[in-house]
C-alpha cells in the first residue's frame, strides 16, 4: 500500500450489465433464440469514497440500490465497466495472492461452510488454503473460541447448527487469515435479536484489537447504530450521502420528539406544542414532534402550563431517517 493511501478507495466505480429481454411466449421466446434484445442496467455509476485505516463504514441502500455489486467489486468478484478501486494497495479484480491474504467478504445469505462436516474440518481446509502456520492458526481460533463461543458447536455438522450458530462459524473461518479488510454484506440477516447483539459485540471486539477497517451493509439498523459513526447511503446505483448519522438526521429530519408523562393521566390539548405522533415505546407517555431550534422553549412551557410528572427528549428513529433519505 502506498504511503498515505487509505484501505479502501474507490473513485468513479461503475458497473453495468447487459440484461437480455423478451415478451413471453413460444413465438417470443423462438425469436429470442435467433436475435435477442438487451437492456443496459447501470447497477453502480461512478461511486466515489474512501475509508480510512480502522473504520467501521455502514454502507446503505433499499434492495437494488447497488450496495452488494460494490461490494463485489472492491472484493475483486466483479470487475467495473469505468472507473477503478484500490483495496490495501492492490486493484481487487487482479486478485493478488497478498489481496486475497490480506480480505475477507461474509456475505450473510451465502454458506461457505461444507454443509455435512463439522466447522473445525472448513477451519483446517481454510488453514491449507491460507498457508497459517500451526501457532499461528491455534492461536487465532483460540482467540476466535473467546469471542464467539465456538468450542460447543464446532464439533457439529454444519447441517445440524442454528442459523445463528452457523454465522458464528462463518465469521470465524472467515477470520482465520487475520483479514485487515472486512466486507460485510448483511452478516445478521435472519437471526434474532440475541444472535445479532452476539455479532456486533464479536465485530466491535475484533475491530478493536485489530484496527481492522470495516465495510458493512444492513437493513438492521440496530446494527448501523451500534458499529458505525460513519454510513455511505447508495440509491439506484448513485451515491446520495457520506457523513455522520447525526449530520444526516439534521439535514433529513430537523425535529426532535419530546415524550411527555401527564400526573393521574391528566389530558392536555398536545397540539398548542407541536405535532403530536404515536408512541411505539409502549411506556405511555404523549409524543410530540417539534423543530429542534424549539425544544428549549417548548420543555419550558410544557413544565409551566402542565402537570408533568416525566418529559424526554429524543431524537427521531434512525429507521424513520433512513426512510426519508431514501425517500429525498
């Protein structure tokens, strides 16, 4: 890697595919045969970011919004139609042997396990594959066994572990290498809350003893919020945001909820202090939705003209920002 170049570097990144077309029917699918028709689909178009050493990057985007074919290229499965990546100083569709030592990809709704051994047998196949050295290779899963727990479950075949139990193995043989660039795609999908909260704990303690640079992608938001300062948002192929939750929330939705709890569940007209909103917390209380520069004003009114026995204030749900950068 040269001097100063971060790990990840992508600079005009753009692919295209060339889909084939045709009505349905015989007829259509005969003349299909002889002389078909195509569809340019500009999955990715000239993507610009970087990541520097040790960052853990949420990557965002609705279904289709091009955030695994990125992935794909910055791991070197895809090669781009324009543009190019750097990856740890390498071009990542020459696939290098020191790339390939130095990345890993998880993608989270594909098994790279053999499916009727147990896991330790794919950890001693990625061993051969990776060249680690005996030391080196226990102590790593010994590390790995710390984190994730795996001295109970990777004596089963794959085939007879939970979904999350599965990803816990995943992680690790994906780990043995020592990897110092992550390419995560959705690495919690379909597992409960327990599995998921078990993940993010396992990835921020990995990062943080190893400096290791994360790109990850996820529709759960619980895990954006727990892992990344920083989130990329990607839409129809294009780049839409690079910057901080925060300044997203200010920028997308400038308001704040206040929570107000009412003594002996007094009513109060909500409406003369801003709009009010449903409660999904469950703890009773009335939401009411107000402009940021306004909260100060509004708390102070609302504890003059009105029985409050609780007052919170919150910001919008991460969900409900998203949504809306999608949306705008």
């Amino acid at each position: 890697m040269q001097n100063n170049e971060p790990p990840i570097l992508a600079e005009g990144l753009s692919k295209t595919y060339q889909v084939a077309e045709r009505e349905g029917g015989f007829r259509s699918a005969l003349r299909g045969f002889f002389k078909r028709k195509y569809n340019d689909v500009r999955a990715v178009q000239e993507v610009n970011f970087q990541i520097s050493q040790g960052e853990i990057v949420g990557f965002l985007g609705p279904n289709g919004a091009g955030k695994t074919t990125t992935l794909k290229m910055l791991s070197g499965l895809l090669h781009p139609s324009a543009g190019r990546a750097r990856v740890l100083g390498f071009t990542p569709w020459e696939r290098r042997a020191g790339f390939l030592q130095a990345m890993t990809l998880v993608m989270g709704q594909r098994n790279r396990l053999s499916w009727d051994i147990p896991a330790a047998d794919s950890f001693l196949l990625n061993q051969a594959i990776y060249r680690i050295e005996d030391a080196e290779y226990k102590s790593t899963l010994a590390e790995l066994d710390e984190l994730l727990e795996l001295a109970p479950i990777m004596r089963k075949p794959v085939r007879n572990l939970s979904l999350g139990e599965r990803m816990k193995c995943e992680l690790a043989a994906s780990l043995l290498h020592r990897p110092s660039v992550l390419f995560l795609d959705e690495p919690t999908i379909g597992l409960d809350i327990t599995a998921q909260a078990r993940i993010r704990s396992f990835l921020q303690e990995y990062n943080r003893r190893t400096g290791a640079t994360i790109l990850l992608t996820s529709h759960y938001m619980a895990d954006v919020t727990a892992l990344c300062e920083r989130i990329i948002i990607i839409h129809q192929g294009k780049l839409k945001y690079d910057g901080s939750i925060t300044e997203l929330s200010r920028q997308i939705a400038p308001f704040k909820l206040i929570g107000v709890g009412l003594a002996n569940d007094a009513h109060a007209d909500l409406q003369a202090y801003g709009t009010p909103v449903p409660n999904l917390n469950g703890d009773g209380k009335h939401m009411v939705q107000v402009q940021a520069g306004q909260v100060a004003s509004i708390t102070a009114r609302m504890l003059a003209e009105l029985p409050v026995q609780d007052l919170t204030v919150e910001d919008p749900p991460i969900e409900d920002i998203i949504e809306r950068a999608f949306r705008e």
